[in-house]
C-alpha cells in the first residue's frame, strides 16, 4: 500500500503535489531500466518522452525536474533578451517562479489581472502589445494557465486567443502544470487542448502521483533548443529512468482517477458552505480546488488552529485554498468539517 499523503498523520490538503507514489510506480521505479540521459540513452526517459508527446499530440517532449523549469526552458526558447510575455498577475509562470524568466532570461513579463473565469481579456492584451519601437521590449509571447485557480479554460476561448496570436505574431505557450484536470472536466482528450498551443508544460507530480518531474511539450525544433536551456539550467540528469518510470504511469494510469478528486472537491465544499463564516463562489469549484474567503485577518489563526486538529491547508491574504487529491479519501471530508468549525468556534470564542 502507498503510504497516506500526510506530515505528521495530518490530512494535508495543502496542494496535490503532496501525493505519494502508488504501489505501481514504486514497482515501476525499482525495476526501471536506466542509462545516462545526459547522452540521451536513458530508455525509460526516452520513452517517457515519446510517451508523452504521443498523448500530448505533440511532435516531441521532454522531461525535466520540475514545471518551474519547464515553464523557463519554454520562456527561454520563445524569447529572446530583451522580449516580453504577456501572462496573468497571478500566474505561476510570473508570480510563483522567482522571477526566473526576467533574472535568467532578462525577459520582461507583461502581467494582466485575470478575468473571474481565469482568462485574459483579449482586449486587454491586445492593448498592452508594444508597438514596434525602440523604447520598448518585443512583445513575444502569450502565456495562459489551465487549470487556473482550479478553473477550466473553455475551449472556445483558448481556441479564439490562438487565432489572436497567430493575428499578431506571437508564440503561444500553456502553463498546463494541471491540464489534465482540464481535459478530465471537459471530458475531451488533453490533446484537443494541447494541439492548440506552440508549448505545454504538464506537472507529473500534481494530482497524478508521481514523486518528481514535468514534461515540456512542443515541435521537434522547439524541444531541441528547450533541451539546451534544460543543460544551461542544471537539468541534466543521468539515470533518470527511476524517476520517469513513475512519470510514465502518471500520464497513463492515474488521470482515471483525477474525476474521484474533483467529485471530493464539490462534496467538500457543499459541507462547508453550511459554515456561515466562511463565503464558498462554487463557480470556481470545478476541478479539485476550494476556495473559501474567511475574515478580515483571521486566516493565520485559522491555519494554526487546523493543524493543530489534525488538518493542512494553505492560503493567501483572507482566502483559504483545499486542494483535493489521490491520497485524501471522501471518508476524510467529515473529519476536515469538523476541524474546521472547530477551529474557527475556538478563534470565534477569544
């Protein structure tokens, strides 16, 4: 059995990174045959690879520690010193990357506010593309997210911004890390979504069980000089195949079960909406995040006071974030209920 996705005996909804590898890919990664990638004759990474860009509907892949470096290598192969990418305010790709594509790459970011429905206004974009002028940096690149904020892009927008970008002469790159909460919502093969972007780059270790690693899909010619940047970048690994035996079975075994974990985000959030300090949008509850507004400064406590029962969450300025995943079970929901109104009566009643 894999061990439960807990610190300290929690039930950690702090994100579905925390998951633990299955009982299959442990097998899977014990038994993997390896080379040394670094000279491209790891056969396991290898087929991960083609593996990969197969589902992907994508001519190649490949395979690199993490989406933060996947999403660079994409941002260093699209631009150039100097360019720009236009992408959300609370994007990953600009708000949670350390600012890699400006430090690195001395590409200017260009952040836009989100629509509700985690979208970029068109409009908007298209107003904030620079002109052809020396006092400012080339507009290169539009880069989306799906999920965003657990929000499924419709595919009629991603469709109508690709047309924007072929319009205007930009690269098209998708922060996918969950694309597969996307195409699992939608109902439709990831490759429906993916064929519409020039890059994607999928997290193995979000949701789908995998201990490490991200792929980065795209041309043949793109991947070619993504792997450079992946060399420049430190990515080079040897005998990665233990590792990319698990990424295989992530894109092929556990996106089955990525439905259970949006099913236990809706029957999440319906307990908690009965919790009158708490303020749940189920708009946004569409894969397998909750979002829950708390009071004015009272999240810090809040946080505190669920651990301290036994349960994880994270969150930022008054908002609580759930994130539902293979290792929580539906019989969980209760318990994290409870700790909740218990923990918020206990901060109510000081």
């Amino acid at each position: 059995m894999a061990e439960p996705s807990t610190t300290n005996q929690c039930i950690d909804l702090r994100s579905d990174t925390v998951t633990r590898p299955t009982p299959a890919m442990r097998k899977a990664m014990y038994e993997a045959s390896v080379g040394d990638d670094v000279f491209g004759d790891d056969p396991t990474v290898n087929r991960l690879q083609e593996v990969a860009a197969e589902i992907l509907g994508m001519e190649a892949a490949l395979f690199v520690p993490s989406g933060t470096q996947s999403n660079l290598c994409a941002l260093l192969s699209h631009c150039q010193r100097g360019d720009e990418y236009i992408v959300g305010q609370s994007a990953h790709t600009y708000r949670w990357e350390a600012g890699g594509a400006a430090v690195l790459g001395s590409i200017q970011p260009q952040p836009l506010d989100f629509s509700s429905d985690g979208t970029l206004d068109l409009a908007m974009v298209e107003a904030y593309i620079k002109p052809d002028d020396p006092h400012f940096a080339k507009t290169r690149l539009l880069c989306l997210e799906n999920t965003q904020g657990g929000k499924v892009l419709p595919m009629e927008y991603i469709q109508k911004a690709g047309a924007f970008v072929t319009q205007h002469g930009l690269g098209y790159h998708l922060d996918g890390a969950r694309i597969f909460n996307a195409s699992v919502k939608l109902g439709i093969p990831v490759a429906d979504i993916s064929q519409q972007f020039d890059s994607v780059s999928v997290c193995l270790s979000k949701g789908l069980c995998a201990p490490v690693g991200s792929v980065l899909g795209g041309s043949k010619e793109f991947i070619k000089e993504a792997h450079r940047w992946r060399k420049m970048l430190g990515g080079g690994m040897r005998q990665a195949g233990v590792l990319a035996a698990a990424g295989i079975l992530a894109i092929t075994e556990q996106v089955q079960h990525l439905a259970q974990d949006h099913e236990n985000a809706v029957l999440l959030a319906d307990r908690l909406k009965e919790v009158e300090e708490l303020k749940i949008d189920f708009k946004t509850v569409q894969t397998n995040m909750v979002f829950a507004d708390t009071q004015p400064g009272m999240l810090p406590a809040l946080l505190k006071e669920m651990k301290d029962r036994g349960v994880l969450g994270h969150g930022f300025a008054d908002t609580l974030r759930l994130v539902t995943h293979h290792d929580f079970k539906q019989e969980s929901i209760e318990v994290v209920v409870k700790a909740i109104k218990d923990a918020l009566m206990t901060i109510l009643s000081r």
